[in-house]
C-alpha cells in the first residue's frame, strides 16, 4: 500500500462527502492489494462518483500505468430517476485534485448517465477494468444495466462492487441483483458481502477470491451462505463483531506481548 493510500484511509476519506462504512474501506484496500500481488490487470473505476469518497480509494490502489475512469450524472440531475445522491462534478474533481495529484494514471470522466454508456465507451478510454464500483442510480433498470455494463468490460479476474443490495431503502437494488443473476446470459456471480457492498467475480475466478479474501480476512469472517445459486462468504456485518475484535486487537497489539501475539498468528498462518 502506498503512503497516500495509507493517510486517505487513515483520515482522508472520512472527509470526502459520501458513504462507505469503515471496514468496507478495509476490505476494498486490502481486494486492491490482492490484485496487485496476483498481477491482475486492468483499470478501476465507478458509475457513481458522488463527490470520490470510494473512487479516490480505487484510483490510488491503481498501478502508474492503469486508468481510472468517473461516471455521473453530476449536474444532470434531471437524469438521476430516484434521486440516489446528487453527484457534484466540480467538489468531485476538487477532491480527486486533492488526492490524485501526484497519480500518473489516467483520469477519465464521464458526464452521462451510464443507461447511455456502451462498454465501448469505458474500452476505448480506459481499457479493460479490473475493479469497479456500481453505485449510479439505483432503479432496477439501473442495476441491471450497470451490472451488464461492468460484466462486458471486466478483464480477467475483475472484480464489480454493488453498493445497497440489502438497503431496505432501495429494494429495487435486490430485485435488479436477482433478475441479473436470474438472466442466462450473466456471467458474474457474487463472492463476498461486507457492510453495504456486494462483490462479484466471473464464475471461475469465485474460488480464487473466496480462498484469497479467508486468509486475509479471517479476524472478520462470520459465515457463509447461499445467495441463489451462489455460496458467498459475510465479513464484518455486525458492527460489534468488527469493532470489538478491532479494540481486542489493537489492545492485544499494545502490550508488551504484542509482539510475540503477532510472531505466533503468523506461525499459526502458515
Ligand atoms: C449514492 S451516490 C454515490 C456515492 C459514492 N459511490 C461514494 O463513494 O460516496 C449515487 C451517485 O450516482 C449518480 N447517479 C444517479 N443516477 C445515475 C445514472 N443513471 N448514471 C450515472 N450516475 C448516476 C448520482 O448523481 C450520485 O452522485
């Protein structure tokens, strides 16, 4: 992980308008990082940028030579059927200013709603993506188009993160999940769940993620479970679990034992 990615989880984000709960952050960094050791390739990005809480985060888990690319509606708001956040074009490339200057991958935005983005149009620009967050508008038509969207410019073992599936102010977000997952001709499955978001992978890279993401993520793991066809694992859900073993943790990592804790889960790891 980089220094600015490190200080932008640290503090950085929290004051980015937006949501994404704490331990999603996590998570996401530490997906990023996995894609980097497994060399996997490819840009990130988002339809639904809001104002960059989570586009910032992709963007400097990025390697110098990936693109990042923004899809809102910003000021269009005319185009945002259900009014799921008001994207602002100019505090979101203040932001990204802010925090992307020293990048030197390339920014790539587009003002449109993404009913009217064609893969060709994220290829052409970015290429091939490798993460990316679907948070746009979140009618069921929405969902299923992005999730189409995602699925036909996703390089191989991409990744798609669905923000809401289970928000019961946005019911239409689980229909669209079902229909899509219902539809033969979707190829992404769903793999993991943490606060807020769904993640998804194409049916063969499922098992390399779920294995990966255990044995990164085993403090926060809870259970497993079917979605469908689909068996996926939960982490960090109960916000309890997350911040009590957190404070364990730390305290544990404080004392003069802390050390000899952390040689012996290592060893344990193995
Ligand atoms: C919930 S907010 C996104 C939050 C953001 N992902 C974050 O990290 O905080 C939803 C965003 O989607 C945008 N939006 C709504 N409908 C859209 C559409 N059809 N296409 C693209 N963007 C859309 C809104 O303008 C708003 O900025």
């Amino acid at each position: 992980m980089t220094a600015l990615r490190r200080a932008y989880l640290k503090r950085g984000y929290r004051k980015v308008g937006g949501w994404l709960f704490p331990y999603s952050a996590r998570f996401i960094d530490g997906l990023l990082d996995l894609q980097l050791e497994a060399d996997v390739r490819g840009a990130v990005g988002e339809i639904g940028v809001h104002h960059g809480k989570l586009f910032i985060l992709l963007a400097l888990g990025r390697r110098p030579d990936e693109a990042a690319f923004a899809i809102d509606v910003f000021g269009d708001q005319h185009l945002n059927a259900d009014d799921s956040g008001a994207g602002d074009r100019g505090i979101f490339l203040a932001n990204t200013r802010r925090w992307l200057a020293a990048e030197t991958g390339r920014l790539d935005v587009l003002q449109r709603s993404s009913l009217e983005v064609r893969p060709e149009d994220i290829l052409e620009r970015s290429g091939p993506v490798r993460m990316a967050s679907i948070d746009g508008g979140h009618t069921e038509e929405c969902v299923i188009n992005d999730l189409m969207l995602v699925q036909s410019v996703l390089a191989p073992k991409g990744v798609a993160i669905l923000d809401d599936h289970f928000n019961e102010f946005w019911p239409e977000v689980s229909s669209g999940v079902a229909r899509y997952l219902l539809d033969p001709s979707a190829r992404l499955r769903p793999f993991a769940i943490t606060p807020n978001k769904t993640y998804f992978a194409a049916a063969e890279d499922v098992g390399f993620y779920r294995r990966s993401l255990r044995s990164r993520n085993d403090y926060y793991y809870e259970k497993s479970a079917r979605l469908l066809d689909s068996e996926l694992d939960i982490f960090g859900t109960q916000p309890w679990t997350f911040s009590m073993k957190k404070r364990a943790i730390e305290w544990i990592k404080a004392t003069p034992a802390g050390p000899y804790a952390r040689a012996l889960r290592r060893r344990l790891a193995r």
